[in-house]
C-alpha cells in the first residue's frame, strides 16, 4: 500500500540507530516518516541522501549547459542569415544545425542532450528549419507559441516551459521546456536558434543517468518520472510500476506537509520499492519528480 505523505508512528528500539537517522532526515529536503518495518526503509534513505540531490543537480547543471551552448550556437549560425540565398537557406540551415551536434565540430554542450529539436527562426517568428526531415516545423509560427522565442527575437535569451498540440487528433500536448536565444551579426539581431526538451525525455534521461551510475553493482532498479501538476510523463518505464506511481492527489497531500519532498515505500511481487517525490522547480512550480528504488537483495 502507498504511503502518500509523511507518517508518524511509534519507533521500536531495535533499529533505533537507522530510524533515528530517518526521523533526523525530516530536516533535509525530503522527508520520511518513522515505520515499523526496514522494507522499503533503505531505499527510501538512498532517496532521501543520494538520488533526490542528484537528480535536482542534473537537470540545474543540463540547463546551465544548454543555456551556454544554445548561445554559442546562435552566433555560429548568424551568417547564415545574411548571407545565405533565399532559396538555399532552409538547406544550408539544416547543414549547419547538424554540425552543431557533431562530435568533431559540433558545440560541446549541446553534442550529447536529451532535446527533441533544434530549430532556426527568422524574424518574423516562424521556423526556417529543423535539424531534421521530414521537417513538420517549417514554417511553424514560434515566436507566436511561445514568449520564450518572442524574447530572443528582441535579443534576450529565455527560457521556459510551453505547450506543442498534439499532431493527433484528441492527442495530449507536449509539455515542452523551450530555450530560445538571438542569433548576433554585427551586433544586430538577425533570427533565433530554439531547442526543445519535453518532459517525457527529462523522464528518460534521468533515469538513464541513475541507472548508468548503478551499472556494475548489485541489479538495482531505478526509475524517474516527471510530473507536472496532475500530469505524469514518463518513457520506457515498466508497465507494472506506471500502475503504482503517487497520483495527482496523493503528490499534493505529501507535498501538503512536506514541500521540500518526501518518500514512502510499496511492495510489489514480493520486492520492497522506496520512492520518493520532489519538486525540481528550475524547470517550473509546478514540476517535480517521483524516484524509484528497488534493491533485490
């Protein structure tokens, strides 16, 4: 059974030693309530001390990356628009933006990055091209989508979250974290560059980035989802552990009385898994993340 929000309860003398570190752990951004019971228990510390800190370091380091790149980028790309023939710009566009990702002459930051595109913007707002064909953006208004692209078209870099509508009928949006920075040629604006992580892909890579770090040790499972106000995003996660994941109602209970986080524990084919949740508001007030922990031995 889920526990959605940090409980109290009686701790017995015979794990005083680990229950008085979790007790303590109330203090730190993340908060556990004392159980009766060790299932689940050091998973949740792991959380608590571990993989919660980390996580929020990512995705603030990724963004500071990005942001130093995109800008880079930019301004690598700004001759194009001055002296690229009308006809040929969208292709030497896409030329270049794939350059920027390379390995040999690419910009550092932005070689390995969990973002679902890259796109070059003209003044008026609307893409140029994408660092990919079929290229579904061209023409794509973005300085009318997102205020992010308006900002850099008046020379600021911005960035932020926003909404692409789903190119299915009935589809979800994707919620979408958008950077967007001017691209200077002789001191004067001349487009944007813009990328875009959704949240399912921040999902992806922060599971990635714990389970790479637990690789070569005991068959740890590690598992991050990404959440945004009722919403929950997530990639490649397994079915049975998407059933069991806090709801909108249990994450604003907890976050209720713990709004720096908390954990609990569930038990599932006969394994005690920790979780814990915690807002990561770099990327919005409203978005956090749900860890999992599970530790077969």
């Amino acid at each position: 059974m889920l526990e959605s929000h940090p409980r109290r309860v009686p701790c017995p003398r015979s794990h005083a030693w680990l229950i008085g570190m979790l007790c303590a752990a109330l203090s730190v951004p993340l908060a556990v309530g004392c159980d009766d019971g060790l299932g689940g228990v050091p998973q949740q510390t792991k959380i608590i001390h571990e993989h919660g800190p980390h996580v929020a370091k990512v995705v603030t380091d990724d963004i500071v990356r990005h942001r130093r790149g995109l800008q880079r980028a930019a301004d690598r790309i700004s001759a194009g628009f001055v002296r690229a023939k009308p006809e040929r710009i969208e292709r030497e566009m896409r030329v270049v933006m794939k350059m920027i990702r390379g390995t040999k002459k690419g910009v550092p930051e932005l070689v390995i990055s969990p973002m679902s595109f890259m796109a070059v913007v003209g003044l008026d707002g609307k893409v140029i091209a994408r660092n990919a064909e079929p290229d579904k953006m061209r023409g794509m208004d973005l300085a009318a989508m997102f205020p992010q692209v308006k900002s850099a078209l008046a020379g600021t870099l911005a960035m932020g979250l926003g909404e692409f509508a789903s190119l299915e009928e009935g589809g979800e949006p994707s919620v979408t974290y958008v950077m967007a920075a001017p691209a200077h040629y002789r001191d004067k604006v001349v487009g944007a560059l813009v990328i875009g992580i959704p949240l399912w892909r921040w999902s992806q890579r922060l599971s990635r980035q714990l389970q790479g770090e637990a690789a070569g040790g005991p068959a740890t499972v590690l598992w991050v989802y990404v959440y945004r106000g009722d919403k929950l995003y997530h990639h490649g996660t397994p079915r049975d552990l998407d059933l069991v994941v806090p709801d909108a109602a249990a994450r604003a209970t907890g976050l209720g009385a713990s709004p720096g986080g908390y954990t609990g524990k569930l038990q599932q084919f006969g394994y005690w898994y920790g979780y814990g949740v915690r807002p990561i508001r770099v990327l919005g007030d409203d978005v956090g993340v749900v860890i999992f922990r599970m530790d077969p031995d």
